[in-house]
C-alpha cells in the first residue's frame, strides 16, 4: 500500500511540475514578445533548473541571449538545441547568425569523405531517432519472416523472403549507427568559451608559455582533463590547456 502511495504521490508531483513549466514557458514567451529578454531568460532558466531539456526550450533561450548580444549563451544554447534536434533549420540559421558576432572565426580543417558524411548525415539524426527506425525495422523483419513462413505461395515466399532479408540488412546498418553515435557523445565533447577573453596554454600551469587567445563564443572540443584545466582543441587543429571555469561543456 505505501509502494502505490508512494507512486501515486511521484505521479501527482510530476503533473504539477509539467504545469507549471507550461505557465512559466507561456510567461516567457510572452516577456520575450515584450522585449523584456531578461525575464524571458529568468522563466526559461527556472524550467531549464527544474530538469527539463528540450530544443524548444534551448531555441528560446538563445533567441533571447542574442537579442541581449550575449554570444557566448547564445551560441551555447543554439548547439545546446541542435544536439537535441539537429534537423531545427530555425536554431541552424541563427546559430550562423550568432557565430557571426563572435571575434574568433576558426577556419576548420579539410574533412575526409567519410567524416563529411559523417557530419552531413549520420550526426544530423539523433541516435534516439536511429533506435527507433532499427526497432521499427525490426517489427517489419519480423512480420515479413512470419509472413514468408506461413504462405503456401513458393513465389510470395521469395518476394517475402528477399524483402525481410533487405529489411534486416537495413535494420543492422541502423544499430551500427546508433552505436556508433552513441560513442560519438560518450568521446565527442563540444563546449563554448564563456569568458570575455582567456589564454590558452601549452601545459595545464599557470606559468606554462602562452600558445594563443581565445574569445567568448569560440567553439572548441574537450580532450582531456587534468585537475581543474580541460586539454582543448580547435577546428583548425590548434591544441592547447584552459581553466575549467571559462567554458561550459554543451
């Protein structure tokens, strides 16, 4: 009895936690509509504490740093969005727009024909979305077996049998896929840089020689981390060592 009070209870909390999430995105948007950007992005941050993550939720936020000319969350919260939904054309567009207002313009080094595929198409469906169509896939498989074993026809048989063989072909490529996206994330770890200005090192001291400077909004990719300094890398390939506090990981 007190497992399903207990239940019960976690239930009632959520519905009263989706709700008013929507009152507060309803007030936000409406202080957004009003130029009032600050308490836009306070209503917004409120839902974002509460554990909700949504690209609708990230695309508002940036829209109202950027409106702030606030590069580094602006841009933070665009990619934050399109690691959620990599098809957003709006947060897409406007990240363009936003990198534009950032001092650092990082060329990126020539790509190979499989890394362009690779980030053309394979990273621009989630890997949930890969799942799903492996799953989908595999429902389709299934029926299309049973169907195959089950018909007295020999000429269904075939035409049955040669389309679940293609559907389960298709069906392994999607798994590898998704596994494949998946340890993209695990060893792919884009962050921003959030101070004004920062010296990169060549080693994780202070007193290390300086290689270059960043500014806020500049992109870069996490390598390592040792103690309270993250090992960082350029699209032009440049390395280097910062503080952990300059940058938030996306």
């Amino acid at each position: 009895m007190k497992r399903v009070i207990t239940i019960i209870l976690m239930f009632v909390g959520l519905v009263i936690n989706a709700q008013s999430n929507n009152i507060l995105f309803k007030q936000a948007n409406q202080f957004y509509q009003k130029n009032d950007y600050k308490n836009a992005i306070a209503n917004y941050q409120k839902i974002e504490k509460s554990g909700v993550h949504s690209d609708a939720l990230y695309f508002n936020l940036a829209n109202a740093y950027y409106k702030l000319n606030e590069v580094a969350p602006a841009i933070y919260y665009y990619e934050k969005a399109l690691k959620l939904n990599p098809l957003h054309e709006d947060a897409n567009y406007n990240l363009v727009l936003a990198n534009r207002l950032a001092i650092d313009q990082i060329d990126e080094m020539p790509k190979t024909l499989m890394q362009r595929i690779e980030a053309n198409f394979l990273h621009k469906i989630s890997v949930e979305t890969w799942s799903i169509i492996a799953v989908v896939l595999s429902f389709i498989t299934a029926l299309l077996f049973l169907i195959y074993y089950f018909s007295i026809s020999t000429f269904l048989k075939q035409i049955f049998f040669s389309v679940s063989i293609v559907t389960f072909s298709l069906m392994i490529i999607t798994i590898l896929i998704a596994l494949k996206g998946v340890n993209y994330e695990k060893t792919h770890q884009p962050a921003i840089i959030f101070s004004e200005k920062v010296v990169i090192k060549n080693a994780p001291t202070f007193n290390s020689e300086d290689v270059f400077v960043l500014h806020e909004g500049t992109k870069v990719e996490v390598l390592d981390t040792v103690d309270d300094w993250y090992k960082i890398k350029l699209a032009d390939g440049k390395i280097g060592w910062v503080k952990t506090s300059v940058l938030k990981i996306i």
